[in-house]
C-alpha cells in the first residue's frame, strides 16, 4: 500500500510501526501544503500548535480527505486559533488527576483498578485529549519509580486490575511492556490487564505477532479499550488487528468522545457502532467532552448529548449502545447520563 503523499512517509509492507511512530507530521506547513488545505489556516495552526503540538501519523493522514476543511479525522488533528482563548470552567486538570496521583506513574481513582502511566508518547496529538496539559516530566516512569508502583501493587490486596495508560502505551516497546507483565504476574491478587489505546486505529502497524503473542502468553484477562470517534477511522486493517487480538484471548472495546463537528450527528454514531461490530469491536462508551483548557469548541452540551443517545437508542440493538456518560472528580464511578 503506497501513499499519495510526496512529503509523508512513503508506507508499504515492511514500514515498521517504530518508523512511522518516528515520522509523524509535526508541521502545521507541512500539514496544510500536504492537504491541500487553504493557507489562511497556517497562522491558527501555529497558535494552537504553541499551544499543544501537533502530531498525527502517516496512516491517520492519509485517511483525511484532501482540501477539506470539515474532515472530520482533520478536526481532532488541526490545531486552531480557539485553542488558546481561557473560556472559564475549562481547566488544565479537568478530572482533579493529581489528587489521584499518589506515585509518579500511578494514578489510583476507583475501587480496585489503578492506572499506570507508561509514558507521555502517543502517536497522534488529539486536539481534544484530557490530558494535554498532563505534567508527563513528573511522571516519568524509570525503574526507581517502577518498583514503587510494584510495592504500592503489591500492598494493595483490593486491587485486581492494572490499566495501562498514558499517553499511549502502546508507544512503548515490546521488550518494556514484556517485562512490566512478567512483574505484575507475580501479584498473586492482579487478575486483569486493560490497555487504553489509541494506537491500533490511527497507527495498525503496532498490532504485530510478537506484540499479540506477549498478551497470549500473559496469565491476565486482557481487555484492550481502543479509541476511534468517527466510522472513518474504522477500516479492513481495523478488523485484521482485531482478529489477531482476539485470537490471543484479547477482549476488544471501544470508547469514543463525543465531539462538536466529528461526530455530533445520530448517522454518524449509528455507522460508528456498526463499523465497529462489523471489525469485531464492542462500542462501550460515549464520553462528553471532559472540560479541559483549549478544547471548548469541541464541546456539546448535554441536553444535545442526550437528545442524540435517545435516537440513536431507537435505531440501534442494545449490544451496539455504548454508555453516555462523563467523568466527574471524586466520584467513586463514572455517571451515566442516560436512564
Ligand atoms: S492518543 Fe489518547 S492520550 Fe494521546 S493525545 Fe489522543 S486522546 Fe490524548
């Protein structure tokens, strides 16, 4: 497969997920000349991109149609002016994290589940991303802090499942992932493994054989929660990776944001579930935009949020319903916006 794009990375069968996490487009010039997008746009390109950078890789880019500003995969990418207006109620820790950040890489928010931070790395910088303002440098997990995470683990008896998060975790590399595995094994009371990744959607590459094989060989119950918000993020390569993760006894979910200009539309999210299904994929939540500083053009209110879940209850069976919901600090769950 070879892309038609004469400055991006040129893909075909032996392009390795290492190369093209190592060539995203970082330019908001490069991107503009790239998609033929109108030249007015490059000064609020660059104020937004000052503001958080951009990022976006080979395989997400060439799914953005060219010289369209309303793409809706373009809208999570293209940094924007409005991203550095301060609108009030939009904060730089909008889920109140660093309450929760009791050791540098842990995050411990509910009742028997704690979150790692791997790493500050994704693939792609979503403009909308909760965490853009994440302090990731005080995060840092070397091996001191690492050991730290394994004793809190180990102390902690009500704790069965370990998230891996960050950033994208699947950023990291095989033999780092390998090993933090074999560590946690050894918890007698860890039974389950999630993974939050964006990685598979707008970068496929990184599913490889001897990625899969190291869940396979895991003790864990591992469930792998990706993230796509628009059907066009959701192709044949989608399907194959879920395939490969399926067969390694991975259960595969997605959760999506619910965003003002991608997918704010019942069509949208009704093909969005159906696409997902049909690659193997269980939708499972809708989030509403968690309230962080530079994103607010992308919210929807909810009263649109629940008027939009209320049809798409009508059009869909209930397997294919993801949960509406948001993320309120302190509480001990995630509310549900719907009955
Ligand atoms: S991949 Fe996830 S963590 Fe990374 S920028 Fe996007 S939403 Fe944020």
């Amino acid at each position: 497969m070879m892309n038609s794009f004469p400055k991006a990375l040129q893909i075909d069968n032996n392009t390795s997920w290492q190369q093209l996490l190592s060539h995203t487009i970082n330019d908001p010039e490069q991107l503009i000349k790239l998609l033929e997008l109108p030249h007015d746009y490059l000064q609020g390109a660059q104020t937004g991109d000052a503001e958080f950078s951009l990022k976006v890789p080979t395989p997400y880019l060439n799914k953005i149609k060219k010289g369209d500003i309303n793409d809706p995969l373009l809208r999570q990418i293209l940094p924007i002016e409005a991203e550095a207006q301060q609108i009030p109620g939009y904060v730089t820790d909008p889920l109140a994290e660093m309450s929760a950040n009791h050791h540098e890489g842990l995050i411990h928010k509910y009742k028997g589940r704690v979150l790692i931070i791997l790493t500050g790395a994704c693939a792609i910088n979503c403009r909308y991303c909760f965490r853009r303002h994440f302090p990731y440098q005080e995060n840092k997990l070397g091996p001191k802090q690492w050991q730290q995470v394994l004793k809190y683990l180990n102390d902690d008896e009500s704790i069965s499942e370990v998230i891996f998060s960050g950033g994208d975790p699947l950023a990291t590399s095989d033999n780092r992932l390998a090993q933090m595995i074999t560590d946690l094994e050894k918890i007698p009371h860890l039974t389950r493994l999630r993974i939050h990744t964006r990685l598979p959607i707008v970068l496929p590459q990184r599913i490889t054989p001897e990625f899969t094989s190291i869940l396979e060989n895991s003790r864990f119950d591992t469930v792998m929660v990706l993230h796509a918000n628009h059907p066009n993020e959701i192709d044949n390569e989608t399907g194959r990776i879920t395939s490969q993760l399926k067969s390694a006894n991975v259960t595969v979910l997605n959760q999506s944001v619910l965003l003002k200009g991608v997918n704010d539309c019942v069509e949208t999210l009704k093909t969005l579930s159906e696409k997902l299904f049909h690659a193997g994929i269980l939708p499972y939540y809708l989030f509403t935009l968690d309230p962080v500083q530079g994103a607010a053009h992308f919210n929807v209110d909810d009263k649109q949020a629940i008027q939009l879940f209320g049809e798409l209850q009508t059009l869909l069976p209930g397997y294919l319903l993801p949960k509406l919901a948001r993320e309120i600090p302190e509480r001990p769950s995630k509310t549900l916006l719907h009955p």
